[in-house]
C-alpha cells in the first residue's frame, strides 16, 4: 500500500505513534545493510508483520507485507511463510494504515 508522503511524516514520529496505538507488538527502526535503506518494523508474530519504507523522491509512504522472523524465512522459505500469513498479514496492514492515515492527515497514494 502506497501512502502520500507529506511534511509531518518522518520515522521518529511514526515510531512514537505506532508504539502508542500498538503497545502489544514489537516495533523497530531498522536499516537494509546492502541496499542502505531504513524502514520501521511492526512486528505482531514471526509470521505477521508489516515493513513500512519513506521514499521522498516519489513522495511516499510504503508499507509491505512481510515476515519479520528471519529464522521462519530461513525454515519455511520465503514462499511458505508468506502463505501462512498472508490474510493476517494484509489485515495488519490496513490497520496501520489507517493508524498513519488518520495520525498524519495522509491518504492513499495511486
């Protein structure tokens, strides 16, 4: 899901707001070592989570679908893992975009 990037919008502020609407799932600021990008980790189980990226050149935010435990991509591979929770993964999704939606005054990008 593509969101419109605006002014207000930045990964402090994302980070303060997504721990406070989600206290019961692990968030974290991380960073790509090959590609060197940042992006914010929602975790909610190994197999459920949600990677959201800043990409000012195109003016957006993107969240992905993704499985954040490297060990299950590892086990299962990336395919399985994705089947196993790609429902809950899609909802994990629209939540938090509603969350930045409605927090940051943004609105899906097309």
């Amino acid at each position: 899901m593509k969101l419109e990037l605006n002014d207000s919008i930045n990964f402090s502020t994302m980070m303060k707001v997504l721990t406070e609407k989600f206290p019961n799932y692990r968030i974290e600021l991380k960073k790509n070592p090959i590609a060197r990008f940042e992006y914010i980790q929602v975790r909610k189980t190994a197999y459920v989570g949600v990677w959201i990226r800043i990409i000012p050149n195109k003016k957006r935010v993107w969240l992905i679908k993704a499985v954040p435990s490297t060990m299950a991509r590892a086990l299962l591979g990336v395919l399985i893992a994705m089947l196993i929770g790609y429902a809950a993964q899609g909802k994990l999704m629209n939540e938090v975009a509603e969350v930045i939606k409605k927090e940051f005054s943004t609105t899906v990008q097309s």
